[in-house]
C-alpha cells in the first residue's frame, strides 16, 4: 500500500492518498467548524427568477475543492475517478457550551451526538457539489454514500473517498 501526506505549514489541512489492488482511497480533513450545504435563494430581473447558493455555502465549497489541489500537484497522473466509488462524510461539530462537564465527557465519548439542524444529508450535498466533476466524473459514479455527525473539541470534516477498482 501507497501511502502519500501532504499538510501544509499551519496543519489547517491534511490529504492522504493511499493505494492498494482494491483501489484507490483519498481522505480529505478540512479544519474548522463544517458548512452545511445552505438552501438556494432567488432573485428575479428582467422577469427571469435565478437561483443561487448563499455566500457561506459558496465559500466553504471552494475551500473543500482547494484541498483537490494537493492532489492535483503531487499526482500530477490523477485523473477523476471514473468508475464506482463510496463516500464517507465524517462532521465533528463543536460541544455546545451548555453541556455539562458529564455531557461534555459523554460528546467525547461519542455517546451523546447531534441530533439537532443542520442535517447529515446537507453536509453531504455541499462536500458532493465540490468535488464533482474533479476528484470523480458524476455523481453517478456514486454508488454507496454516508454521512455522520459527532461532537468534538476540534471541530473538522472528514471526507473519504474510495474508488471500487482496481488503481491504476
């Protein structure tokens, strides 16, 4: 198994890429408290409605897609996926502070988790927005996909994405 790191000097962000006969898995952890994908708004002119993303969903989708440019620069063979792939989509929020010290202790523990707004499945649409068409070629390549939500003191998000053939 291959195994290749990049961090850059602040430890802000990490990619790993490793790779076996099975395939190809790349794992992206972005610092900081994570984005949910945010509702679209609209704005009419001239009679045309348009949609758009909120800025802060903008923003966060850019920088989810500046970690590719690791990626990108140290394999400079890489080409997106093109075949089945899963994803995992790990979110460690921050503990609230109105958690007690024993509630602070069981978030940690992972046996208290968020069961409040904003849902998994926006989190996983925003990470899905930003890397399609550049670490994989379409969403329909897709085949098994997860998200989960988790209390912690470093609040991040972990992207996994494993590719089902063979690497090459």
């Amino acid at each position: 198994m291959n195994w290749i790191i990049f961090r850059d000097c602040e430890v802000t962000k990490m990619v790993t890429v490793a790779s076996n006969e099975q395939g190809m898995t790349i794992t992206l952890v972005v610092n900081g408290e994570p984005v949910p994908q945010g509702r679209p708004r609209f704005s009419s002119h001239g009679g045309f409605v348009k949609a758009f993303d909120p800025k802060k969903s903008v923003d966060y989708k850019n920088l989810i897609k500046a970690y590719t440019k690791d990626v990108y620069a140290n394999m400079p063979s890489f080409k997106p996926f093109d075949d089945a792939i899963s994803i995992n989509v790990n979110v460690f929020r921050n503990i609230p502070k109105s958690f007690s010290k024993k509630a602070r202790e069981a978030a940690l523990a992972a046996l208290i988790r968020p069961t409040t707004r904003p849902d998994g499945d926006n989190y996983l649409k925003g990470v899905l927005d930003a890397l399609n068409g550049i670490l994989w070629t379409d969403d329909a390549r897709i085949v098994d996909m997860s998200c989960h939500k988790y209390y912690s003191e470093q609040p991040r998000l972990e992207v996994t994405i494993c590719s089902h053939s063979k690497a090459g």
